[in-house]
C-alpha cells in the first residue's frame, strides 16, 4: 500500500503512518512526533510514554474525500507526582470526536447555512452538527432572550458569539503547541 505524505495532513508535529480506505472513505492513523509530555497537574515533563490509546476523530476531508483521523493519545505516567494522564494534542480537545479545524470549519457553515443542510453536505446527523457547535453558548446573549429593535443586530451577535468560538479553538492550538 502507498503512504499518504504526512504534509497532507498538515498538522505541525503529527505524523501520518499509515491509512485505510474504508468505502470510500479515509482512515488516516496519526501520531504526535513528540517523546515526552507534560503533566496537567504539576506541569513536570515526562518520558514515560507508556500505553497507547486509540480513538476516531473526523477531520476535514481531502480532495472532497471524508476523513477520519485514528489518534493515539498516549497515555503517560508523571514521574514527579505519580498520576496518570493523557498527552494533550494541540488540534483536538480531550474527549473530542472532531478536530478543532473541523469544528471551526462547521461553524463557518453554520453562519451561512442552518444545521440541516450543514449536516447533509458533511454527512453528519443534525444532531453531530449542533454537538459541535454547542460551545458557541458559552456567550450567554445567545441563551437569555434580550431586547433588540435594531434589524440584523441578531445575525451579528451570532457571528461574533461564532468568532468568539473559533477564536478559543485556535488559542487551544496556540497554547499546546
Ligand atoms: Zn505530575
């Protein structure tokens, strides 16, 4: 089987290593290039790397191709305080079933379309559609009703509550990395 380059992927510091095509659909398998992570707790460095953990993760498709990344986050032990951990990868959140670019792409899709149609053009259900834009409510005007006569005021505060989104993501990518 042929590799897919690693710079398709474009994800600084993660490797592809090998792929599956599973009815037209990609499989990427991929890892952090990194021997060492940092503790959540004490914020120690550690080498022990020691168990493997994989999961699904869709991302972005390629060449109108449906991608799904096969992530292992790699499960660590702290040296300094003897707690077990997971590595943090700076392009999908803990517990995450998408990449952070793939969320913020959705968003985007959102703001000039409606969950529905999102969902049919990404093949993802309505509701995987709204699960991932459902942090856009950490702004709290867009869950209280608030007074407004000014016409299309209501279209702006959903594009920045979405910016605010996009931009906490991209901060994630930021401080991770
Ligand atoms: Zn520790």
């Amino acid at each position: 089987m042929q590799r897919i380059p690693t710079e398709i992927l474009n994800l600084p510091g993660i490797e592809v290593e090998d792929y599956t095509d599973v009815a037209g659909q990609l499989i990427l398998n991929v890892e952090a290039r990194t021997t060492a992570a940092i503790c959540p707790r004490c914020q120690q460095t550690s080498h022990h790397l020691h168990q493997n953990h994989w999961y699904l993760a869709r991302d972005s498709s390629i060449s109108g191709r449906t991608v799904f990344l096969k992530i292992n986050r790699r499960q660590c032990k702290c040296q300094t305080c003897g707690k077990p951990f997971s590595e943090t990868l700076n392009f999908i959140g803990n517990r995450c079933k998408q990449t952070d670019r793939f969320a913020q792409s959705t968003v985007q899709q959102v703001l000039h379309s409606d969950i529905h149609n999102v969902a049919l053009v990404n093949d993802l259900t309505d509701e995987e559609v709204w699960y991932q834009i459902s942090s856009i409510k950490r702004c709290n005007i867009l869950v209280h009703p608030f007074r407004n006569r000014t016409e299309y005021f209501v279209d702006e505060v959903m594009e920045t509550a979405c910016g605010l989104h996009n931009f906490r993501l991209t901060h994630r990518q930021l401080k991770a990395a």
